[in-house]
C-alpha cells in the first residue's frame, strides 16, 4: 500500500477521527470516563488533563 498518496492519507484520517467519535460518543452513553491517550504527547500530561476534568466534573455534581 502507498502510504504516501495524499488521498489515502486523508480517507484514513478521516476514517481513525470517525472511529474515535464513535467511540467517544458509546463512551459518553454509557457514563464512562474517557482517557485518550497519544504517543506524540507523555503519559503524565494526559493523565494529569483527565484527572483535572474528573474534578471539575465532581464538582459540577456532574457524572459525565
């Protein structure tokens, strides 16, 4: 496969965002909490990000 056709690169990322909402939004429905993680950023950043939210979502009296 030729990964560096532009058309293919762009139907796949594409394709990975539109997995990734879906995935947010089962997520969402169930009531479960969402940590995304990326190997271009350090773990301790998004989990950091993710606790913070929690947080601020307890606070609210929130549960999504």
């Amino acid at each position: 496969m030729q990964t560096a056709d532009p058309g293919l690169r762009r139907r796949y990322a594409e394709a990975a965002a539109a997995q990734r909402g879906a995935i947010a939004a089962e997520l969402r429905a169930a009531g479960a909490a969402h940590l995304r993680l990326r190997t271009d950023r350090g773990l301790a950043a998004g989990h950091g990000a993710f606790r913070r939210r929690a947080a601020a979502r307890r606070t609210r009296g929130t549960t999504r």
